[in-house]
C-alpha cells in the first residue's frame, strides 16, 4: 500500500491547531423545536445574584469583618481551612434558607459571592461542623451574644417591649439535651427547648438559648432573661416585659420587681383565677374595649404569693355556644378547652392579665392583643430560617447556630426594611425579592462587573429599589470617614426605621451620635 505524500507547510507558516469544543453540548428536542445545550464549565454564575448589595450594606454598617475577625475560632494547621471560609460558609447556608449542613454542598460551585465576601472557597459541611465545635463555648456565646447586641442597640433608645417565649424544636436522633417533655407537634418525641427574647413588633432577636426538651418552663427562662436585662444599659431597658401564661409566675414576677422590670403576664385559670371571674362576671361594670372585648381591673394574691398584684380581667363574647375558648398551656402553646362554667358565663371567653404598669385598661388590653404578632416570629424563624434543622450530636454547636442564625436574620431583616420600609417581609417574600437572581461575574481591566438576570416578576420596582438604596450607601460612604463604625451603623438603623418610629408609642427620635 502506497501512502500519500505528507503535507509539508510552506516556511513560515504554522499549523492550524485542532478545533475542540470548549463546552460540552447536546441537542435536546423540545416542543419549541431543537435546543442546543451546553454546559459553561469556566464561568463565575451564582443563584443569588443580588448578594452584593446586602454584602455592601454589611461593608459599610460594620457587621461581618468584626463578627469575623472576632470568632474565637482557632486552627494549629497549616492545612487547615480559613475562619472567614468557615463562617461565611454558613452564613451563605443561612442566609440561601437551608436547614441541614449537608446543603452547603450546594454552595460550592457559587465563585461569585464567596470571593465578594473576602472568601477564597466555601468549604464542605464537614469542615463547617468541625469549626464550630473547636470554637470554645463560653467565649462561643459571648462572641454572638455581644454581636447580637450591636445588631439592634442603637434602637432600643426608642421605647420598645421585650417579649418572651419557648417554643419547642422536634429531634430524630441521639442529640445531647434530646428529652422527653411537652411537644405539641410530634408528642413522645424528645426536643430541644428555645428560650427566646424579642423586641416586640421590630421582630429582631435579642438572645435565645437552646435547653433541653424537658426544660420548657419558664423558670428556665429565668437566668437568661435577667442575666439578658441586667446586660442592657440603664437608658435601654424595656418598657415592659411579656409573656404568656408561662411566666405568669410568682418567682419570675419577684425578680422583675426587685429590679424595678415593669411586666405583662396571663395567669393559668387555676381554682382563684376561676373563682376572680366569677365574682366579677356577676358584679358587672365592665369597660367597653374594643367591639365584642370588654375589661375590669381587680387584684389578686394567689397561694404562694408574697403579695396582692393588679389584675385585668378582659373577656369576650362568644358567637355561639360551642363554647370552646383559646388557653395556652405551660409552654405556651395555644391549645382549645371547653369552658366549664355556668351557663350564664359560657357566654364569654375570658382571659386575666397580672402587671405592675400603671396603664388604663384599654392600653393594658392592646398591649398583650399585640403579642399575637410573636408567634408569626417563630414560624418564620423555624420553617424559613432553620432553626427547625441544623441538628448536631452536641448541645453546644445547637447554642451556636442558633444565635448565629438570629443574627444573621436580624442582618437581614435590618436590611430589608432599609429597602421596602412599610412593614415586616418574611423571608419568604424578601429573599425572592431581594436576593435571588441569575448573577454573572466578568473581570476585565481590573475591573469586575455583574450581570444580573431578576428571576421576579416586578422587575422594575426591583430595580427602583436597588437604585435608592446604592444612592443612600454612596451618600453615606460620602461622610463615612468622618464617623465611627457604630455612628455609621446608626444612621443605617435610623434610616431603616425612618417609617416605624411614626407608629412608636411614644415619638422619641433615635439619638445618633454626632459626627466626630
């Protein structure tokens, strides 16, 4: 077989290299025809492509370099992976609405935000779970309790309610502080207790502490909260506490009083309560409140008590006469019982309130009314910001989640009230918003630039959003040097909370430190 003469190029000339594809592609058939598709194996593309306007407002407020920086978390090895991949690792984890470690995998092809926050890479659940149980507890709890604080202090120089409750976390596996005790959702199922403190209407988290199942008392509460109080300065304390029929409790109304602490309770229908009702239901003159809500003012000194307190009693009439009315039980929890009364009092669910204010009985009544909006918090912080998931085998971790996630959620709730200030945007809503979107990132001439594909339907007002709020940003970086870190963080509070502080109680505006 003779083969042919080999192409010999002409001098000079070189060759042509061998065409590849640089993408893998396939044809797939669809109802609008063949579809090429290709995989970009090369490009910086994330899923939360509107990151860098909240990764700017927590650049200028202060947040996340000393939160990071300021992480007692410590590596002996060289090998070992960086504090910042650790800690912004799971706060993209939280931040994305995931509940369990193992979602951070999905995190890890995203090039874009990890380098925007300073990252070199968003390392693996493993490593996460490993860095938070080198970081020592106690200094662990301090770290986050003393950025919890900084998140929200400049505001409680508004007035403001401290409200406080337990809800209950289910478990399914041998966690340490997994026990027995009252668990309305999956009953016989051991728990983890949270013991939470709120500012009221603001939902912003002042403390939470993780305890075990069995712990669902308020009498638990007790150490948290007047160790919570006891940190606050003089000119912020709350102008009340609040709670339902959990801290109705002569032990936990003693502490408060003894440190001058105004309170807010319902008190459980035991035999005296019952016994207060029915004295005053025959007696009548009651106050209209509101339509269908009538009140009475009373006092009462249950067995046990050292002394006699002020209580409301506030009542409303029943539509029909199923007569079920709305209790809460030890922990909390609403639950239905049938009223066992007279039948001349079956007409009425009643509720009684004991409190050291001195307020009239139409501010009393709407100021236990308004606590309705806690239990809306702790849905939104179970189901969309996971404290119902990121279960570890020790308690410990579970305490540094927990106040990480209550952290990094007032951060963005924070956030989106600077961007939408009418009200209150669960996660659910903000996050499609404000944070999802299609984001590609190009470098050239040293420059870097993001494209941003809005996956919302109102793109417009998206992007009328996003401009108001990079002007305010540039305005204040303006006059940044001029301030410290904490002044700057105070004009961003301020004008966050320029539309709710016209619906205080009271119409003190927020002292900002002047300019240095």
């Amino acid at each position: 077989m003779v083969l042919p003469p080999q192409v010999i190029h002409p001098k000079g000339e070189e060759k042509l290299p061998v065409k590849t594809a640089l993408f893998e592609s396939v044809e797939v058939d669809t109802y609008a025809g063949k579809v090429h598709v290709e995989w970009d194996q090369d490009a910086a593309v994330t899923p939360i492509g509107q990151l860098p306007f909240f990764i700017q407002f927590l650049k200028l407020g202060g947040r996340f370099d000393p939160w990071i920086k300021e992480c007692p978390l410590h590596y002996q090895s060289n090998n070992a992976p960086k504090k910042v991949d650790v800690l912004g690792s799971l706060f993209l984890s939280i931040l994305s609405g995931h509940k369990r470690y193992a979602h951070i995998t999905n995190l890890m092809s995203d090039r874009v935000n990890s380098e925007l926050l300073g990252m070199s890479k968003v390392v693996s659940d493993d490593s996460a779970r490993r860095g938070l149980k080198k970081i020592p507890e106690t200094s662990g709890i301090k770290w986050l309790q003393n950025h919890l604080q900084s998140s929200y202090e400049p505001l409680l120089e508004l007035p403001w309610i401290l409200d406080a409750d337990i809800t209950v976390k289910p478990l399914y596996g041998h966690q340490e502080g997994a026990k027995l005790g009252y668990n309305p959702q999956k009953p016989g199922r051991p728990s983890h207790t949270y013991h939470t403190y709120m500012i009221a209407n603001l939902r912003l988290v002042l403390e939470v502490e993780v305890q075990a199942g069995n712990k669902a008392h308020s009498n638990h509460s007790l150490p948290g909260l007047m160790a919570l109080l006891n940190r606050l300065p003089a000119n912020c304390k709350p102008e009340f506490v609040r709670g339902d029929i959990g801290y109705g409790t002569d032990k936990m109304m003693k502490e408060l009083e003894a440190i001058s602490q105004h309170y807010l309770f319902k008190l459980k229908r035991s035999k005296y309560v019952q016994e207060l009702i029915h004295k005053h239901h025959c007696l009548g003159e009651w106050t209209v409140v509101r339509k269908d809500w009538e009140a009475k003012e009373s006092s009462i000194k249950l067995m046990g008590w050292e002394k006699e307190r002020r209580v409301v009693i506030v009542r409303r009439r029943l539509p029909q006469e199923s007569m079920t009315a709305v209790e809460y039980n030890v922990a909390g929890q609403q639950e239905m019982s049938f009223v066992d009364d007279p039948e001349d009092i079956k007409l009425y669910e009643y509720s009684v309130l004991v409190t050291d204010l001195e307020d009239d009985l139409v501010s009393v009544f709407y100021h236990y009314r308004d606590r309705a909006d806690c239990e809306n918090n702790f849905d939104e912080m179970k189901n969309q910001w996971g404290w119902g998931g990121y279960a570890t085998q020790d308690i410990k971790s579970c305490q540094f989640m927990s106040r990480m996630i209550a952290l990094i959620y007032n951060w963005w709730n924070l956030f989106t009230r600077l961007a939408i200030p009418d009200k209150h945007h669960e996660a659910i809503t903000s996050r499609p918003l404000l944070l999802s979107s299609i984001g590609r990132l190009t470098k050239t001439n040293r420059q870097r630039k993001m494209m941003i594909t809005s996956t919302h339907g109102d793109t417009k007002k998206l992007q009328s959003i996003y401009k108001r709020l990079v002007q305010f940003f540039n305005n204040l970086k303006a006059i940044a040097p001029q301030l410290t870190l904490y002044e700057c963080w105070c004009h961003i509070l301020a004008k966050a909370m320029e539309k709710f502080k016209d619906t205080a109680r009271k119409t003190e505006p927020i002292k900002l430190p002047l300019p240095v």
